[in-house]
C-alpha cells in the first residue's frame, strides 16, 4: 500500500502543474495553483512521514521479536567483524549487551573458533553457494573461553544492483549437551561391546508379560540369540532354558518380584546350535506403579562350572606340599576338640617353623625354597602316624595334630618322641640340585584335652610355644606353658609402646657407644647399640622390639631414628678436639634398606648436620644383601654416591658371603664373633679367621674382629693382620657422656684422620 500510494502523488502533481502552466496568465489562477501545490505537497510529505514511523515501528517490533528468540542471530561484515546481534547470541557469549559484545569481539575466526580454520571452512561453503547450513563448530564463550559446541546457518545478502557482497546474516544455537550426549553414547556402546557379559533391562507387565527395553551385544555373544529377535520376541530366551530349570527360574524371579528384592539365579542353558552353558543372572527391580523394570547383568559361568570340582578338591590342600592346608587342618583341629570333649581323652598339637627359611628363600630364590618345602613336607609325614594329621598352614609354618592320646602323660610322651624325630629330620642335608643345605626347626607343643573348644586359640598357645623354642636358640621344642601367655601379652604391649615412642620422636630410644680400636689400642670409631628406656620396664634391649619393628611394619621409621641419633652424635663429636675424627657405623634392617627413599633420606640427615659421609659406615648382613639383588645393588650405589662407606656384617655365618663380596662394593667385612670366641679351643675356627684374614687383604678390603674378650684373640687377630678391634677388652657400650670421657682418659691425643681401611660399626639391634 505504501508503494502505490508513493506513485499516485506524484501523478497529481504533473496534472496540477500542467493546469497552473495553463492559466498562467491569470495572476489568481496562479495563487490558487499555488495554494493547491503546497496542499499537496504537505499531504505528501505528511503521507512519508506516516510511512516512515509505521516502518520504524515495524522494525522496532521486528527486533524485539529476534531479541526474544532462542537462538542467537546476527549480522557480520565479509571480514568478519559483527555489526548486530541478538540477545541469545550476546548471553550465549557470555555478555551483557550487545554493545559490550560488538566492543569486544575483533576476529572471529582467532576469537570464536576453537580451530580458527573453520571460519575459512565457513566463508568456502558461503561463497560458494549463498548459504550455509547447520554448520557445526567449536567455539569459544567469547567473554568466559568456556569451550562449547553450536551449528550455524547463514545466507549472504547481495547488493540488488551490482550482486556485490554486502554482509550475510544467519543464527547460532548451542548444542553442547546434544554433543556430550552423543559421545557418551558413543563411549557407551563401545564399552558394551567389551563388556564379557550382558546388561539388560526389561519392564514387567501384571500378567508377566515381558517388554525389551535394552540388551546390550554381550547378549548374542552368550546365547548366540539376534539382539533384534530377542528384542521383539523375549520369550525365544525362555525356550533354550532346559525343562528342570524353567520351574525353577520364573519361581525365583517370581519370589524376588513379591519380596521386592534384587533377584539371583545361577541356571543351565542351552544353544540353538547343541552348546550347554551355565548362566548366571542378577537384576535389581525398579518399581513404577503396577509395573516393574529390572536392571540386570548376565554372564557365562560355564568355566566355573566346570572346575568347581577341581576347586573343592583343591580347597582343601596345599598345592605345593599337597598337605592339608588350614582350612582343612581347622576342621580336623575342631573334630578332635570335640571328640577329646566327649571321651576324656587327650590330643597335641605341634607347631613346626622352619629356621632361617627366610635367608634361603632370599638367597637362592623361590624355586630353591619351593623345592625345600616339599622335601620338609616329605620328612614331616615320615615322621608321624598314619592316623595323624600333617598340614601347612603358612610359608614355612607346618603343624602336626596327634588324636588319642589317652591321658595327659602319654599325649606329652607321643608329642615329645613326634617332635624329637621332626627335629632329627630336618636336621639332615638337604640335596637340591648342586645346593647342599642344613637346617632346623623350631617346635612348639601343646597338649589340649576339649575343655578349650577354639581351634585358633590352641593354635595361638603352640604358635607361643615355638617361638619360646625359637627364643632358646632353635632347632628345639618347648611345651607350652601357660606363664607364656604373659610373655606373648607383654610382647603386644612393647609392640603398642614402641609405636607411640615412634610416634614421638624417639626420645625414649637413645644409643649406647662400644669404642673400636686400632691395632695400638687408639680409638678409631665406635659401635652404636640402640636401647630403649621404657617408662615401666626400664632399660629395654634391642631383641625385645626390633623384630616387633620388622614383623609390623615399624622398621623404616625406627631406621630414621636411629641414623639421625647417630649422624647428630657425629657431628657433636666433630666440635670436639678428643673425639674429631671418630667413624660411626650403624646397621640397617632389610625393610629399612629396601625402601627407595633410604639413601635420599641418609642424605638429607647428612646435609642438616654437616657431616661428611665417609665418616658413617652401614653394615649390611648377609640377609639383608640377599634381597634383590638389583635393588641392593642400585641401593649401594646410591650410598657410596653420598660417600658412606658399606660394611658386610656377621661375615663367615652364612651360605654365600664371599659371592657378595665379589659382586657388590663392601668396603669392610665384620668377622661373625661366634668365630672369634671360640679361636682359643678351635682349631677350625682359627683356621677359618686366617682365611678370612688373607681373603680381605687380597680384596682390598679392612676386616673388623668383633667380641674380642681376651689378651689372646687379640694377640692371634693382630698376627694375623686384623685391622681394627671391638668388645669387652676394651670397653662395654656406654651412653654418650660416659663415652666422651672413656675418649678422653684412654686415647688422649686429638684423634687423627683415619685412613681408608679403617672403621666401625653401629647396630639398631
């Protein structure tokens, strides 16, 4: 209407013109022409104005509706920069106002895009084709760089006349959850095709009816069913399940629908193709009014099946030993409780440790180990009646049962001749390939008669017996007593009171000195022995609480204590003109030397006290060098990197110390004292020091005598070339005080810098 209206007044107003032309002559045809062409044109323009409001309206309204919309839009130049936009578009970007937006926003292909090529992707496809459509990116939230995902359409907009670009326009719609959505779909069903079983969910009708919701492909891999056949038809799954099953399958559904429980059955199944399978089914039910949906997994158990009876067979015993394991041996233990109960009789029960297993199993591997425990196993039966029963219970724990046993006497007389041969047994050779090995054991007895009706806790009474045996120097047996239960009562108590020790710093532990000396009697270094000063007890010695340390998991943290005592000790020494000089040694255990952060540790001590590491010594025993051996040797390096000199404790005691000193980098060994108290009466052991003596000197190494009581082990050391000497000839280990001054008063010259060869030792134990 506008436009027609626009062409009819122009119209008119030549038709007018030409009538004013006409009368021209006439000065009032002219007035009066005049008059009519301004009225005119005050329509006309009157008429614009009109128009012109009406369409700024039109537009206003136009905008409002876009601002209202859902959906971002825009309009944008050809290079990229916005000229307009919608509200959608400016929260969608995280603004405000669209002021603040088209203020902000510069390039969109380096501002909006997440890969700035897709605005090139974009301008291709618009170029060429006019328009683009459900263009999906990822962008940036322009103010907040929140990564997100929306598609865009858009149409280029041509000059009419020249077909000239002039801007394009088009909309914007975030579609990030659709995205997140679809990839956790995505991820889902791929996870399904890995699943081994099947998921499933199905909703129940009132009448049983059953209605598929979802199976995943794990479904046609168990039942060689169609997912598509299964869906549409669930009853062709009921149809390979064996008559006997059927019954009772819908029952325990049936149950488990009624109790409104999760529901499980374990059933038999049958394959289109003949294959007999096992399935087990669980579901948990989600009720929705009359109607219930279960939410369900399935799976194959045909395998365990199958070897159910292999694995009730070998429930039952020791794979290695093929002895009753203690399972097993807890039922008989349990029967022959009750069967003492009912006819008054007695019974026993021999705990049997193997001594020094650790060490083997350490040394010469598992498979050495594994070979000695069967051959153990062997020696044990041969040693017991037919009727008695022989089982492991443990790595190298074993326990004897004898039954009627009769009175009290004769049970103790059967037990203690049992225990005699176990003992003569293991004491034998044992021929392992070319390993030759002896050992012993360590027995506990107990005699029970039925008045104490707890397996574990006649088993706790022989387990206190052997370590009393263990405790008497091994390879014997001890009759439990019931006195031990206050020794195995106070060992849990120093058990609890070292760990709150621990826990406070330690200043309950302090070290004792023993002073070393050279070949002239001068004091070279000292040996550190760690002493608890308990609160009740009173002093307390190390084989009270360092194995207690080891067994529960205490020995790291005991190590650190001690090495910083130690290490704070030599740097006190150090200020001091009598005791500058003197080396410290101290022995670590195989849980504190395997610990990865041992040597930082060290280090670290070493740095804060400003103490050269060459002036501690760690001894290392062969049990702990026997460990594995990459990680003691990276371990040792660590420790020589730090300059700390390495000391091989306890040295002609064990099965391989000369391979170790071949293979890792001691700088001492420390001669087993067992030797050197007896040199005076044996001449083997004299003869075997001489060996060890020249061995060093030939490997370079410094050779350290320790529990030297006499005029004459020292005189027979020194003729033999010992380096440096320890025990109570010289002095007994004494608090630092007291230590300082025994410096003093018997080495009175300031103590020199010690060469290498020379050194000491400290004990945590």
């Amino acid at each position: 209407m506008a436009s027609s209206d626009a062409c009819a007044v122009p119209v008119a107003m030549n038709t007018m013109i030409g009538a004013v032309t006409g009368l021209a002559a006439s000065f009032h045809w002219l007035v009066t022409a005049n008059f009519i062409l301004s009225v005119l044109l005050a329509l006309w323009m009157l008429r614009y104005r009109r128009l012109y409001y009406t369409a700024r309206v039109e537009s206003e309204q136009i905008r409002e509706t876009i601002d209202t919309l859902s959906e971002g839009v825009y309009r944008s130049t050809m290079d990229g920069r916005q000229m307009q936009a919608n509200q959608a578009l400016v929260k969608l970007n995280g603004y405000d106002s669209e002021e603040e937006l088209l203020s902000s926003v510069n390039d969109i292909a380096t501002e909006w895009y997440v890969d700035p090529t897709r605005r090139d992707d974009f301008r291709t496809i618009l170029d060429r084709d006019g328009v683009v459509e459900d263009f999906v990116s990822e962008i940036y939230r322009h103010k907040t760089r929140e990564r997100i995902w929306i598609t865009e359409s858009a149409r280029l907009v041509r000059d009419k006349r020249t077909n000239k670009p002039l801007f394009y326009e088009g909309s914007v719609r975030e579609i990030t959850e659709t995205v997140e959505r679809l990839r956790l779909e995505e991820q889902f069903r791929k996870l399904m095709h890995e699943v081994p079983g099947a998921l499933f969910q199905y909703s129940m009708k009132p009448d049983r009816s059953i209605e598929m919701t979802y199976l995943s492909p794990g479904y046609e891999r168990i039942t060689g069913i169609p997912v598509a056949e299964a869906m549409k038809n669930p009853e062709v799954f009921m149809d390979c399940v064996p008559d006997a099953d059927r019954d009772s399958y819908r029952h325990s559904l049936s149950d488990a629908w009624g109790r409104q429980t999760s529901w499980e059955i374990e059933h038999r199944f049958v394959t289109r193709n003949g294959d007999r399978k096992w399935l087990r089914v669980s579901a948990t039910p989600e009720f929705r009014g009359s109607e219930v949906v279960w939410h369900g997994y399935m799976s194959d158990i045909s395998q365990r099946k199958k070897s159910d009876l292999e694995v009730e067979k070998l429930a039952y015993f020791d794979t290695l030993t093929e002895l009753p394991n203690r399972r097993l041996f807890f039922e008989r233990l349990t029967s022959a409780i009750e069967a003492c109960r009912e006819n008054g009789q007695r019974a026993a029960l021999l705990f049997v440790d193997l001594d020094n297993f650790k060490t083997l199993n350490d040394t010469q591997g598992h498979d050495v180990g594994d070979q000695y425990l069967v051959e153990v196993a062997k020696r044990l039966r041969g040693c017991v009646d037919e009727d008695d029963t022989v089982a492991r219970i443990g790595g190298d724990e074993f326990v004897v049962l004898t039954e009627r046993g009769g009175n009290d006497a004769t049970a103790a007389r059967k037990a203690i001749s049992t225990a005699n041969r176990i003992n003569s047994a293991l004491r034998q050779r044992f021929e392992m390939g070319n390993l030759c090995y002896r050992s012993s054991a360590s027995v506990g007895v107990v005699i029970f008669d039925g008045q104490e009706n707890k397996a574990d806790e006649i088993l706790k009474r022989a387990d206190i017996a052997m370590y009393e045996a263990k405790a008497s120097g091994r390879d014997s047996l001890a009759i439990f007593d019931p006195a031990s239960l206050n020794k195995a009562n106070e060992r849990y108590r120093l058990l609890a009171d070292l760990r709150a020790a621990i826990s406070r710093g330690g200043d309950e532990l302090e070290l004792h000195y023993q002073p070393i000396v050279d070949a002239s009697g001068q004091i070279i270094s000292a040996e550190a022995l760690l002493r608890w000063k308990h609160p009740e007890f009173g002093i307390v010695l190390p084989d009270r609480f360092v194995q207690l340390a080891d067994q529960f998991g205490l020995a790291c943290d005991l190590a650190m204590i001690v090495f910083e005592k130690g290490i704070s000790s030599l740097a006190s020494w150090a200020g001091d003109s009598q005791l500058a000089g003197l080396r410290l040694s101290i022995n670590t255990s195989s849980h504190a030397f395997a610990n990865e952060r041992f040597a930082s540790g060290l280090g670290q001590l070493l740095k804060a006290h400003g103490v050269a590491g060459s002036m501690l010594t760690i001894e290392i025993t062969e049990h702990v060098a026997g460990q594995n051996r990459q990680v003691v040797a990276q371990r040792m390096r660590e420790l020589k990197a730090l300059g700390i000199r390495l000391s091989l404790d306890d040295f002609g005691a064990g099965n391989s110390s000369l391979n170790y000193l071949k293979r890792l980098p001691f700088d001492e060994v420390k001669i087993d004292g067992s030797f050197v108290a007896d040199i005076e009466a044996k001449d083997s052991d004299r003869a075997l020091i001489q060996t060890i003596l020249g061995m060093t000197k030939t490997l370079g190494l410094s050779a350290v005598a320790e529990q030297v009581e006499t005029a004459s082990q020292e005189q027979f050391l020194k003729d033999n070339g010992c380096d440096t000497y320890q025990g109570w000839r010289y002095a007994k280990a004494m608090p630092d005080t007291d230590f300082r001054a025994h410096v003093r008063k018997t080495s009175p010259r300031p103590a020199t810098a010690l060469t290498a060869g020379t050194g000491g030792e400290a004990r945590s134990a």
